[in-house]
C-alpha cells in the first residue's frame, strides 16, 4: 500500500458520498466540456465563415441589385481603373442576364410557384415589357439565368459553393465561343447533353459541359464565356458587378474607400467585411456566452470538490492526527488527500465525458437557434427583398452557417477535458491541505 | 535513556493562562515499566504529548540519547516520531478502513522499507502480540476492543522504538482484558529493551510498575 493507492481507497470509503459527488461533478465538467466545444467549434466556423469570404469586395452598378432597380451598368474604363487601384490582386468581371421564354427555347426546371406567379403579374420579369402571359393565354415560366464569367474558379463571384463539371468540360479563360456549361436541372428538364445546341438571343449556343453547383438555384442556371454573353445580348463592353479580390484583409477598407471615390456614385461597394459582420456576430455571442459557462463550470467544479475536501479532511482530524503520531510527514498525508481527490475527480471527468459527448450536440443546437434568431432579426432588411438575401447569398458557405453547425469532439477536447479535471482536483486539495498542515498531532490525545 | 528537565506547557483558555505541565522533571533508564497516575486533568497526556515529540514544550529541555528534542526541526522530529516512539492509545486510533496487518504495515511505510519486509515484519509482529493469522485482514470494526489495542501495540512497536508511549490503553477494556495488555506490554519491555511510559487510573496496573509518578495539578511527585 502506498499513499496513492491509500488516497484512491480513501475515495470509496463512503459509497453514498462518492456516487453523489461523482454525479454532480461529472455534470459540471460535461458542462465545462461542452462550453469547450461550442467554442472550438464556434471558432471554427468563425474562422471559416472569413476564409470563405475571403477579401473580396462587390461593386455593382448604384442603385442595382440583382435584376431590380434602374441605374446604369458599369464599363470597360471602370474595369481598368478597379484593375490599377492599388492592392487589388484580381477583378472578375460577371454579366448577369435572364432568358425569357422570348429569348430561348429552354424552359426553367423551377416551378413558378405562388412567389413566382406573385413577381410575374407585378410585372417583375426582368425586361419590364409586359409578357403575354398576362393576358392569361400562355403559362407563366421562370426565366433563365445567365451567368457570364471569365474565371470559373472563382466561386464567390459565381455565388455558388462548388462547381462540379459532371459530363463535358470547362471552357477556358479569354473564349468567345458560343458555347455553356449547363446546370444539370436545367439540362435535364430540356434534355441536353454535351453537344447538344440551345438558342438564347436567337443565336445557337453549344452545351460545353453540365455541372452541379449543389443547389436547384445554381442548378437550373447557364455559365457561359463573358465576351459570348457581352456580344448575343447585345452588351458589349457592359458588366454587371465586378468581384475585387484584395492582397489581404487588411487592405479591405482601403481599396473600397479608393473604388468608391474612382468612380464616384456610379457604383456600390460592398466589402465582404461589412457583409459577413452580421454573420459572425451571432456566432461571437455564442462564443463568449460559452466562454463565461466554460469558467463558470471549472469554478463550480472547483468549489465542489473543494468543500468535500474540506468536508473530508474536517471530519478524518483525528486520523490525520494519528498518521502524523506514527511518523507520517506532511507532505505524504498531503499527496493521500490529493490522490483521493484526483480519484474523485478522473470517476467524474470519465463520466463527465461521457455526458459531454452525449448532450454536446443538442446543447450547441439551443444555443445556435437562439444566436441565429437573434442574428437574423439584427440585420437590417434582411427580411424585406431579395437583394439582401443575394447579397448574403452571394458569399458561398454563409447560407449553411447555422444549418452545418455540430460540435466537433476530438481527443484534443478529452484532453482538456482531463485537464480541466486535473485542475480542479489541484484547486480543490490546496486549502484542505493547508488544514491538513494545521492539524496538531498531539490532538490525538484528546478524547473525543 | 529519557531525561526530563523543567518542562511546563502553558495553554490559554479563552484569556486564562492554564499551566496544564508545570515544572516537571525526571529520568528514566532503558527497559523500564512506568506508570503516570494522577486525576483527571492534572496533565499526564499533556506530558506524554511532549515526550512523544506531538507538542512542545514552552519551557524545559527532553533530553533522550545525549539529543535535546525540544530543539529538533519539524524533519528530525518527524524521524523521532517514526523511529523512537511508539504510540498506543486509550481509543486504539486505527485506521478504519484498513486491515490489522495494513495498519501495522503504516510506520513501516513511512520508514521506506520495502514492501515484502513490511508485510513479513507486521504479520510477525501480530504473531507476537496474540493476533492468529485469520484475523490480519480483518478491518479494525470486526476486531473486539482487547484485539484492536493488540494490533495498536503491534504498530506502536514496528519500527523497534526505544520508547512506547501509552496513554490509558486499558481504559476502554475489561479488567480482565486490561491485565493481559498490560502483561504483553511488560513482557515486552524486557524482551525489546523498550522503555515503556503508560498513563493509567487503574491501581493494579501501577501496582505492577518499576516506577509511579504521580502528576496533580501540572506538578510530578515520585511515589
Ligand atoms: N489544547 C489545549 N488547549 C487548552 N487547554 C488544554 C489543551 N490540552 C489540555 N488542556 C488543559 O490542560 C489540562 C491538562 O489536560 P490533560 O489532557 O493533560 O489532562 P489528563 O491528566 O490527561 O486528564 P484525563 O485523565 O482526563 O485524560 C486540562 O486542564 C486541560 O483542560
Ligand atoms: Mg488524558
């Protein structure tokens, strides 16, 4: 027998008291782990949220979002001046337009829908001629959208989160071919394939490739080369929005500030900073309501452990006392109380783990609805129009913020976890070590 | 070789000064069976308490092998403890959850013998104080008081003390029972050349003793 095995011992010694102060323990460190992982994870998804959002700045056309507004569109110069502000890495030009039943044989696979049937009979068809379909002889269809890019790899100025070439290829940098790459819902609907020819202007365009952007937004839309879009609708040497890529986030405010002044109130600038703030700041409630419980629960432990001990070492006055009549030191009746309290503390953390594991997903869920409902009446019209949703949408990722959000448990958290465990022991053996120092042992004479 | 010279302990109970020891002095040789006599709280366990090194003394010198123990750091008085005394009380002071053997083994551990020797020395010992070998596992609550003091007397003498340092250990026994312990611990003063210092009310057992000191009131008187 040695002190430590005498301290693990002296843990069962009372059954009751054990299994009570293991159960409240081990609550108290499931809850300091779960804070732990609610924050890593939290951190994470800050993290990634920026990341993914990157430096970019959008500047479109003043006074135009989307498809809705007046306003007129931006230019060739205005390119080159973006191209020359200082710090810019790279522009991305994108055309946007939509094919009405007018411009194209293809038919959209999105169902109108009563949103749909809503927008067509106020008129909200792009064009702002009213279609035939109002004096209710042809179905209303929704339009089909076009994207014209040049860089296919930028998927933030696509506003979709993947881009998956699924049959054909990708066209290159710089073409002007009449050629697309075709959202597999819409390929599908109208029976295209690689090589198949649809007609969009009145021009004959080639199906290059299908993709699957892994929305049926994106899915039932058209990417093609931005000169071909530029010249069959007409618009040469006109874009949409251009996506400014920055050398670092740093330099963000800067270059819009720089962007804005060039070209005057021609355009609105959008940095991606100002556009995710109203994401992350959820998600940052989150993190610190989870750092205050994360120390709240370490205290808790702490105190716990703490008053058994004292309790512990109040009520063994006398063995203490005699251990130190037949020889004992200090220090070894010191590391037997200590030995005990860790053996308290490891039951808890194992079961505390167990628990933690068990309900971290479902506490993250609470907390997370509640950050986001907050979140989401906090940002000004994000209800109202469908610009604001496209602006939020337009950074890729951020429409799954919350709904990808589960905690993420490795071993690292574990090993906090035992080391949270071990702190707490340590904290709560250090005053009751001090009474163990304090106790005389010439109290063992007296009679109780 | 035990020399006591002019030792007092002073208490202070709420205000007032008690002189529980007051000025005692005495001697004792090797081997010897001394009886401390007295009423109750004229300051016998307050001596014993100082002799064994758990308290000291706010005047006077213990002076054992040529070494003053008043004047010892906590570390050599740790090592007295251990090595030079043996302590039985009157309520046994087991420890609960530990068996008899385990209890034995404790002052053994403290000394840093190995654990085999531990376990043959204290089985030995038990042996020796009338513990038959199916009771050494047994915790100190399944062992009747006389077998509870046996084992205490066994612990007390594990680390061969010079001294055993006894405060009433019959005063929770029968008569009966009390005169066997008390005849274990004269036998085995002559057999280890043990010093042993035992308080008692109980007349027959003083009647045994080489030497009766008589303590009233704090002071010492020879008898
Ligand atoms: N720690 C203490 N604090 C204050 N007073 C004490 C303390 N220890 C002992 N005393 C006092 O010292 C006196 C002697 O006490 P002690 O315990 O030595 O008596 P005793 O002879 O052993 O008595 P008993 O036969 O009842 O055990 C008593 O008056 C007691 O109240
Ligand atoms: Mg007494």
């Amino acid at each position: 027998m040695s002190t430590i095995s005498r301290g693990m011992r002296n843990a069962f010694r009372n059954g009751l008291r054990t299994l009570s102060i293991t159960v409240i323990l081990a609550m108290s460190i499931a809850m300091a782990l779960i804070m732990l992982m609610a924050m890593k994870t939290v951190e994470m998804k800050i993290e990634s949220v920026k990341s993914s959002v990157g430096n970019t700045i959008t500047v479109t056309p003043a006074g135009v979002r989307g498809f809705e507004g007046g306003g007129e569109l931006l230019g060739s110069d205005d390119l080159a001046t973006i191209q020359k502000t200082d710090n810019v890495s790279e522009v991305t030009a994108i055309v946007s337009e939509r094919l009405n039943s007018d411009d194209t044989n293809l038919e959209s696979p999105i169902e109108p829908g009563s949103f749909g049937e809503r927008q067509n009979n106020r008129g909200y068809n792009g064009g702002g001629v009213p279609p035939e379909s109002s004096s209710g002889d042809r179905k209303f269809t929704m339009p089909v959208t076009v994207t014209g890019i040049d860089n296919l790899e930028n998927l933030s100025a696509l506003n979709m989160s993947k881009l998956e070439i699924t049959a054909g290829e990708k066209f290159l940098s710089g073409s002007e071919d009449k050629i697309a790459l075709v959202g597999k819902d819409l390929a599908q609907k109208n029976n295209l394939n690689v090589g198949s020819i649809f007609s969009a202007f009145n021009q004959e365009i080639k199906v290059l490739g299908l993709f699957d952007a892994g929305n049926t937004f994106a899915n039932a839309q058209l990417i093609m080369p931005i000169l071909c879009v530029q010249e069959i609708s007409g618009q040469k040497n006109m874009y949409n929005s251009f996506i400014v890529q920055v050398d670092s986030v740093e330099n963000l405010d800067k270059v819009g500030d720089s962007i804005s002044s060039a070209l005057e109130d021609k355009a609105d600038v959008v940095s991606s900073a100002q556009s995710t703030e109203s994401i992350i700041k959820p998600l940052e409630n989150i993190k610190s309501i989870s750092v205050y419980s994360l120390i709240g629960s370490v205290v808790a432990g702490s105190v716990i452990i703490l008053l058994t001990m004292v309790m512990i070492v109040r009520e063994r006055r006398r063995e203490i006392g005699v251990l130190k009549a037949i020889g004992s030191s200090n220090y070894g009746i010191v590391s037997q109380f200590i030995s005990e309290a860790l053996c308290l503390t490891l039951i808890s953390s194992v079961a505390g783990i167990i628990l933690g594991a068990l309900l971290s997903n479902p506490v993250l869920k609470v907390l997370v609805n509640n950050a986001s409902a907050d979140g989401a009446s906090g940002v000004p019209g994000a209800t109202p129009g469908r610009g604001m949703m496209r602006m939020v949408n337009a950074i890729p990722g951020i429409q799954n913020t919350f709904r990808d959000i589960s905690a993420v448990l490795d071993w690292s958290i574990v090993l906090y976890g035992l080391v949270v465990a071990l702190l707490i022991a340590i904290i709560g053996s250090m005053l009751p070590a001090y009474f163990i120092a304090k106790v005389r042992p010439a109290e063992v004479m007296r009679s109780e | 070789m035990i020399r006591v010279k002019n030792i007092s302990k002073k208490f202070e109970n709420g205000g007032a000064e008690v002189w529980a020891v007051n000025n005692v002095s005495f001697g004792l040789e090797s081997g010897i069976f001394c009886a401390i006599i007295g009423k109750s709280g004229s300051g016998k366990s307050t001596l014993l308490a100082m002799l064994g090194a758990l308290d000291k003394p706010s005047q006077g010198t213990i002076d054992v092998d040529g070494k003053d123990v008043t004047l010892m750091s906590e570390a050599k008085l740790i090592d007295y403890r251990r090595n030079r005394i043996g302590f039985v009380f009157q309520n046994y002071n087991l420890v609960p959850n530990l068996s008899a053997l385990e209890n034995v083994m404790l002052p053994l551990e403290f000394a840093g013998i190995n654990k085999n020797d531990r376990k043959s020395r204290a089985k030995k010992l038990l042996l020796q104080v009338g513990i038959s070998e199916d009771k050494h596992n047994r915790k100190p609550l399944h062992l009747s008081g006389g077998e509870q003091q046996r084992v205490s007397i066994a612990r007390a003498l594990a680390n061969s003390p010079k001294f055993i340092l006894a405060d009433e250990p019959t005063g929770n026994l029968d008569s009966n029972t009390g005169r066997t312990i008390v005849d274990l611990l004269k036998r085995l003063a002559k057999s280890e050349n043990t010093t042993i210092i035992a308080v008692t009310h109980d007349q027959t057992i003083a009647d045994q003793a080489e030497v009766v000191l008589q303590m009233k009131d704090g002071k010492l008187s020879m008898k």
